[in-house]
C-alpha cells in the first residue's frame, strides 16, 4: 500500500476487525484505517467451532455487514481489495457499493488449517464468481482454487507473486572455518519440517563435521520440545543450534550460507525469497510454490518432499563443493531482485487496477 501510495498517488482506507499493530503502521504512514468487527466465513471442522462460527456468519448478515456499509455511506472507493480468502466481507461491501472486486487469495486455507466454509460451496463459489479479478499468489494456489476446490472461475484469475523489499546491497560474510552454515527459518510446527531438516543432519554427521543447522523461530510448545529431545539424543548438540523467535532476521542471514525450505505446503515463501535475496542458495522440496521460486540447479536445489537421505546429500554437495555457495547465492539474488521485488508486485497490482477500471 506504501509503494503505491508513494509511486502512484493512490490513496487507501483499510477495514481492519479491531485495533492492532496493522491499524498503528496505517495511522502512521498516513493510511486511512476504519475499524468495524467482522467474522471469518471459515472455521475449525470441530463441532463445537463450527456452531459458534455459524452463529458469527449470521451476525455478520444480520448486523456487522449493515454497521460496515453505513460507515462507508459517505465514502466513495474505485475498487474494494480483499487481501485474504477467509472473509467475504469485501465482496459484499463491492456489491453494495456497486465498484469492482479484487480478491486476494494468499493461502490455501481449508488444507492448510483444516478449515470448514460454514456456507455452502455453491454460495462461496457464487461469492468468488462476482469478483472483477481474483489473484492468487503462486501457481500452487491458483492449481488448487481452479482444479482442485473448484471454486474460482480460471477465466477470471491470474498469478501475481508477492513481492519483498529488496535489501541495500552487502558484503555477504562466509565462515573461516570451513563449515557451511544451514538455516531454516519459521514457526516451528509438523508443518514446517524442521525434524526432516535435524534427521538429513543426523546423516550428514557421518561423512563430516564442516557444517551447522540453524534453526530460527519461536522454540516454546511440544513439536520444539520433540525437536531438542531428538537433538540431544543423537549427539547433534554441536550441530544443530535452536535460535528462538528473532526480530533481527535479516541480520542473521547475512551470516548463513544456505536456507533450507522443507514445508509440507507453501503458498508461496516469503522465507525462501528473503534467503534468495540475502545470497543464500536454497534447498527445497517439491510441494507447494517452492519448485516455482528454486530454479533447481541454478539457485538451488529441489528435493522430494521428507526425503532427509536426499537432502543430507545436497547438504553434503555444499561442503564439498565450497564455490556453490557464491555462484547459486548471485544467481539466487539476481532471481529475486527480478521476479519477487515489490516495486514488481505493486506495479502489477496497480495496472491490474487500471485494466478493471478500463473496462
């Protein structure tokens, strides 16, 4: 919203459910921000979920929908931006108001988080259907949406990567001591595979010791516990270090030397575009959008997915072949700085704003 503000003069309002550190970042950068509640139309399969979501639905027809419009009563918009696929507020606010609809889609919902729509298919896919444009985020959600759920019309829905502010440029820092440093960033959960990451280690410490796993993000709860309990017991304590939830990120990047994105389903990877654009080559797997950011033998490479013998041994193609590091790091930047920069994603969104209003 910054990037388009800043270059194109557009000017936003953001519906936010409840106060919170989006609605402070708005206020501060001059954003317009109008609070009014609001509920999902996805819940919980379970039972008692469910039933408490239903009841949500209804209050958002029978009162928060109405309190939403008569805010927005005096208020005149070109287009209504819905940045989620879990609400369809936005789609009723564009009827009501009579202004195209663009429907973000940045997850896959229902089989990232076992998510249950409380209406009925036929009307969520009635919902998606009035949208002017619907983007999705990589060519795994859009797969998904079109082929798999059925529910987005293809006709009308195209990709749009998200986009990364591009870090100023640097000196990447390698380690002295020859040891290759292995990183794999997010919350640890099953999800995330950080176990498959501790076994490939587990293998790899029987040809050499020139390497370090790790792993950052917040290191509280029972999968993080699992995680330290196999560390320890296979004599991984000098391998493997658990960094916990860290504001500095970027910082630490700037020290490692390859990223490690192992998750089960990615929409699409902000992670795996931060180590691009910090030099590190990336060793993914071949589930979700990562096949589409890892250009597999030139920025990276593609394993299969739980495979921790393949992944020691693209582990091991590191340590033993030192100069990867920088060759597949540049390439990486460069791959990054061209697809996956946000000035490249705003200027899409933005001509895709022109071409509705144009038509």
């Amino acid at each position: 919203m910054l990037d388009m503000k800043n270059r194109y003069n557009v000017e936003p309002s953001v519906l936010v459910p409840g106060e919170g550190e989006l609605a402070e970042k708005c206020r501060e950068n001059g954003i317009e921000v109008i609070v009014s509640k609001s509920y999902l139309w996805t819940y919980e399969r379970r039972l008692k979920v469910r039933i408490k979501g239903f009841v949500k639905v209804l209050l958002n027809k029978i009162y928060y929908e109405r309190k939403i419009l008569n805010l927005l009563k005096n208020k005149h918009f070109d287009i209504v931006h819905t940045n989620s696929s879990v609400i369809e507020t936005g789609s009723i606010i564009a009827q009501k108001l009579n202004v195209p609809h663009v429907w973000h889609i940045r997850e896959y919902g229902i089989d990232d988080y076992n998510l249950y729509y409380l209406p009925p298919k036929s009307y969520v896919k009635k919902q998606y259907s009035k949208a002017a444009q619907i983007i999705t985020i990589s060519n795994s959600v859009y797969s998904t949406y079109v082929y798999g759920y059925g529910i987005i019309p293809e006709e009308s829905t195209r990709i749009i990567y998200n986009g990364l502010k591009v870090p100023e440029d640097y000196t990447k820092t390698y380690a002295q001591d020859g040891r290759v440093n292995f990183c794999i960033v997010g919350l640890l959960f099953s999800g995330k595979n950080q176990l498959t990451a501790i076994k490939a280690c587990a293998k790899l410490k029987a040809f050499t010791d020139k390497f370090m796993l790790h792993i950052i993000g917040n290191d509280k709860g029972e999968y993080p516990d699992m995680l330290k309990d196999y560390v320890h017991s296979h004599g991984l304590d000098d391998f493997v270090k658990f960094w916990g939830f860290r504001y500095d990120v970027n910082e630490i990047l700037k020290t490692m030397d390859v990223g490690l994105m192992l998750s089960r389903r990615e929409a699409f990877g902000r992670v795996t575009v931060e180590y691009m654009l910090n030099y590190m080559p990336v060793i993914g797997v071949n589930s979700g959008a990562t096949p589409e950011i890892v250009d597999d033998g030139v920025t990276g490479y593609v394993c299969p997915l739980n495979d921790e013998e393949y992944i020691a041994a693209v582990m091991r193609k590191f340590i033993d072949n030192p100069e990867l590091l920088s060759e597949m790091g540049n390439k990486g930047r460069e791959r990054a700085v061209k697809n996956f920069s946000l000035e490249r994603n705003t200027d899409e969104i933005y001509s895709l704003y022109q071409e509705i209003l144009s038509r």
